[in-house]
C-alpha cells in the first residue's frame, strides 16, 4: 500500500508520462509482483490481457479513505496557517 500511496502521491496529478512516472511504475510493477507470495492477493491483483498488476477494489477504498482524511486535515491546516498569519 505504501508503494501505492507514494505513486498516487508523486503522479496522480500528472498529465503526460514523464521519466519519473515511468519510473515509479516500474517499481510499483516490481513490487506488486510480489502481493500473493507475501499474503496481500486481496489488494492486488494481476490483469493477464495487459500483463500487469492492479490494486483491488478493497485496496483503492483503503487508499482512498486515508488520502481523504490526509485531505482533511491539510485543508484545516492551511485555514489555520492563513488565518493566524
């Protein structure tokens, strides 16, 4: 999940594929490959058509629900940080 989170972090914002994103996902594959061996095959799964690793549903709602709280608070924190300066 970190992997996911750092990637998410890093490139979801992008709009083209740059080096570093090309990058990032080389290694998120990389580590992905190793999900089931590890005992996390319920948040990620392998798509054989495109020959690539994808996070589970069950995964993206856990990122999901901690980048909203990360959201939250960050939100208040600039409020604050505007409000005091």
């Amino acid at each position: 999940m970190l992997t996911y989170c750092g990637d998410w972090v890093i490139n979801s914002h992008k709009t083209k594929i740059d080096k570093i994103q090309s990058e990032t996902e080389k290694a998120e594959q990389y580590i992905f490959s190793f999900a089931k061996e590890f005992g996390f095959d319920n948040l990620i799964e392998y798509d054989e058509d495109l020959k690539m690793y994808f996070p589970t549903a069950e995964m993206e709602e856990n990122f999901h629900g901690l980048i909203d709280n990360y959201d939250l608070k960050e939100k208040w924190f600039r409020y604050w940080t505007i409000k005091i300066s």
